[in-house]
C-alpha cells in the first residue's frame, strides 16, 4: 500500500531568504502522526534567495545527506570541513557526537535543495563529512548513498539506500518484508503504479511486494527499514543487476 502526499499538503514555511516545504515535523512544525518514516527523520526541500542561508549551528546523532538541484551551496563546518555541491553532487554529514555547521548561497540566484536527515544505527559516532558526484543513468538506478558506502555514493551509518532514477524505460522495484520506500519527485512527471507524481510529491510505500515507477519525470528513491529483522535493500541489487 502507499499513500501519495502532493507538493502542497506538505508543511511550508516562508520566511525572509527561505522558502521550505518539510515533509516531517521539523522547528515549529509539529504533527504527532507525522514524525518520520523508519529511521528518515527529516526531508526538507529548500529554496535559498542568493546571499543568505543557515548560519552556524549545532546537530548531534544525526545523518545529514543533501542533494543540490540548481545553484550552489557552501558548506563550513566546526570540523575544519568545507566544501561546494552543485547539480550533480551529493553531500553527507554525520553529526555524531556533535558539529556545528552552517550552508550559505553566497551567489545572485536561488539555490534550490533537498536535506534527508536519518537517525544513525548507532549513537555517538566520529563527526564526518563527504561529498560524492553522479552522472543519472537512463537505464537503471544511480545510488547517492547507501549503507556505510558498501554500494556507492556516500556512506550513511544507517541501513538505508538512496538512488535516482531517470529511465525511458518502466522500473519495477521489490519491495522486501519489512522495507518501505519513499519516493520523492524531484522533476517532470511520473506514475507510480498508475498514481501520478509531479514535481514536489511524495509517496510512502509499505507492505507491497513490487512497484512500477514509469514516466519521463526524474525521482529520489529512499529504501529503509520500517521495523526491526527488515531484509536487506533491493536496491542494491537492482543497482548491481543494472
């Protein structure tokens, strides 16, 4: 089963340099039955006006991924880590056991973005940075980060995988017992077992054996355990059969 929730049922925040739609309870937002999805915690998708963004601030036990869709963002954090990511890059923080960290748009145009925060699978981890670049596939999937980097992309400390797809053809995904994927529409249109997915649409999938994700659009699927024995992602063997 999967429930599809569209671009504007998700919370949004508008507020000076940001222009935010949380997926989850996040800041001021607070839904009881709306807290995360397995172990993701948090999905924003961001657009910072040019010249502003997050200033310093400090996270614990947390695994910070983003994915940049247009613009460019700087990254410095407390650490001695700093960095750009742009189209095309992905980027990772493990918070552990404490960072400060600020991304700031230091350009004229917006920066338009994607921070997935997952609970790690063990509290109290080093503090780490990374970044990792892709190229989309048009025929299978393009893994950004997968469970501490065994499958590609960058090493999240959580049983989870995050892949791109962008095919002409249909992608028919399993779904393992105990797994659930949320799929995210990141550009253009898909379908998802018939259900349409426009940009900024987000579906929950559980309990369901096989998923077909058709269309030109381009989409961000997130494979994670929904409860404990889960199996093991899919994903990975679909990426390694592609």
């Amino acid at each position: 089963m999967y429930d599809i929730r569209r671009k504007n049922e998700h919370f949004r925040m508008r507020g000076g340099w940001l222009d935010a739609r949380w997926h989850f309870s996040f800041s001021n937002y607070y839904d009881p039955q709306n807290l995360s999805f397995g172990p993701l915690r948090v999905f924003n998708d961001d657009l910072i006006n040019g010249e502003s963004g997050f200033p310093m601030h400090p996270h614990q036990d947390m695994e910070i991924v983003t994915l940049v869709q247009g613009g460019t963002l700087t990254h410095y954090d407390s650490v001695g880590n700093h960095g750009e990511i742009r189209p095309g890059q992905v980027q990772k923080m493990s918070a552990g056991t404490g960072i400060q960290h600020s991304e700031y748009n230091y350009a004229h145009e917006p920066v338009r973005l994607q921070q997935i925060w997952f609970l790690p699978a063990k509290k109290g981890i080093t503090p780490g940075y990374a970044e990792g670049n892709y190229t989309v596939s048009e025929s299978g999937l393009t893994i950004v980060a997968s469970p501490w980097g065994s499958a590609g992309g960058v090493p999240v400390y959580q049983d989870v995988v995050m892949a791109l797809s962008e095919r002409r053809e249909p992608l028919e995904l399993s779904v393992p017992e105990g797994r659930g994927l949320y799929v995210y529409g990141i550009s253009g249109e898909s379908v998802i077992d018939g259900e349409e997915l426009r940009q900024g649409d987000a579906a929950r999938v559980i309990a369901q054996n096989r998923l077909t994700i058709d269309g030109s659009g381009r989409v961000l699927i997130i494979d994670v355990p929904v409860r404990d024995g889960a199996a093991r992602s899919s994903l990975l063997v679909e990426a390694v059969e592609a």
